[in-house]
C-alpha cells in the first residue's frame, strides 16, 4: 500500500516531515526513521537546532549502536515546543539534516599549527592555548565564527573581545551571500506578537528557504494586520503577503537598506 495525495498542487512542503508528528495513530511515519530503532530504547537530549537562525527548539534521540562501533548515534531529531520561537513546529532541514554528524570528513578533535601543519592535540592543550592568545591580543581581537552556532554561543564569542555589553551586532545573510550590513539587537523580537502597527522588512533573503520557521512567523504577522515590505532580486514565497515588494540588482542590498532609511527619514 502506498500514500499519495490528491491535492493540487501536490504536497511539496519544506514543513512536510511536521506531518508525522500530528497524525493521530502513528500511521504516517519518516523513511530516514522507519525501523531505525524503538523509540523506547532512546535517550533524549535537549538541543538547538544550527541549520539556520532561527534556533529551534529541538531534541536529539540517541542510542549506542553496534555498527557504528558501539558510539552514541543520533537516530532522529524531533521538535522541542518553545512558544517563542518555534511552538511545536521543525522545518524538514533541522528534522533531517544531522546526518553530517556521521562523515569521516567530520572535525571531532581540536587542531594546532605546528612547524607549518596542523597536529591533533587535547582540549586542555587548545583552550589553554585559546585563553593565552585571548589575553595577549587584548582589544586586538578577531573572531571568525560559523553562522551556524546558537544566539548563547555567538554573544559568549563577543565577550573575549571586549564587546559583551554592546547591542551592536553584524547581520548577515545565512547562505552563500554575505554583506556587511549593520544593525541593532533588541531583547523581544517575538514576530508572534507583531501585527496592525508592526512594520516588517525583509531584504535579500528568502525565508522560506533560509529560515522556515521566520517565514511563517512573517506570513502570519502579515496576516494579523502587520505592514511588509520584501525588498529582494527574484520573486520569494512570502511576496504573496507582502504590501509592498521591491526589486533590485544582485549585490545592491546595502544601497537599497539606505535608500530605505533615507526615504524614511525624509518623511
């Protein structure tokens, strides 16, 4: 027997694996789990999922395993019900993506340069290291941290450097485009609350693909009476629920947030 749908369009949806979580008597169920393991023999973990920046809520279900040489292995990733930030939702990237944890490409041990190359040395030996190098740089400090890591771990990542207590933050886009676009971090950026009086500006991201979870926040603020504004290059998903949409050439991000500001300014 096979499931298919009749809709149309048909269900093509980056939300698509929510729909094992809500089905009432377990008849729908994921391919990347399916007697994989019994979730009584699993181990839960708290976690945050690092696919995007949204930083769902998540929980790692684990277990020892034979083939993988008796190591701890992550079996599936299910949603952790957060109301601010993702209630009991999880896009299919942060459900199915945590198979890279398993290459053997993968970093899993601290490297140093020594006479040139990179050696394996122990944690001690590389905080140590780290903790020297943070103090003898002082202010003359730079940090190069993945996008992917939690809001917790970046803000832990600023405080070496002398900047914990600034609101001032970098924002960048989350995929392959990158510019130094700047602005400011406010405590209660809850988009659940936003609504008539709210004005929402979204440039030079599709959210839909970058972060699922901010798109329907964003669609359902819209919904709630909120003003938006999609300024972007091609057409995204959330244009549909947009007031307004503005285009503009590849690489013209910053001139457009500026001329934004401008305009505002002047009224």
């Amino acid at each position: 027997m096979q499931i298919v749908s009749l809709s149309d369009p048909g269900f093509d949806s980056v939300f698509s694996g929510n729909t094992t979580d809500i089905c009432p008597v377990g008849a729908l169920t994921t391919a990347d789990f399916r007697f994989g393991a019994r979730p009584w023999e699993l181990n839960a973990s708290a976690s945050i999922c690092s696919q995007c920046p949204v930083g769902c809520n998540i929980t790692f279900n684990t277990r020892r395993e034979a083939k993988a040489d008796g190591r701890i292995v992550i079996k599936r990733v299910m949603p952790r019900q957060n109301e601010e930030v993702n209630e009991t939702w999880l896009c299919d990237k942060g459900r199915f993506a945590f198979h890279y944890v398993e290459s053997k490409d993968r970093l899993n041990k601290p490297l140093m340069r020594k006479s040139g190359k990179l050696a394996r040395v122990s944690w001690d030996a590389a905080t140590k290291f780290a903790g020297e190098a943070f103090t003898k740089a002082k202010k003359n400090l730079v940090v190069l941290a993945s996008g992917r890591l939690s809001n917790e771990d970046l803000f832990n990542l600023k405080s070496p450097g002398g900047s914990g207590r600034r609101q001032d933050c970098a924002v960048f886009q989350h995929g392959w485009r990158q510019f130094d676009l700047m602005g400011r971090c406010g405590a209660g950026n809850e988009h659940r609350r936003d609504g008539k009086g709210s004005t929402l500006v979204v440039v030079a991201s599709d959210l839909y693909e970058e972060a699922p979870i901010w798109y329907l926040r964003i669609k359902q603020a819209a919904r709630r009476g909120a003003t938006l504004i999609v300024a972007n290059p091609r057409e995204t998903k959330l244009d549909r629920y947009a007031n307004f949409v503005i285009r503009y050439s590849y690489g013209d991000e910053s001139k457009t947030v500026q001329e934004l500001t401008r305009k505002g300014q002047d009224r």
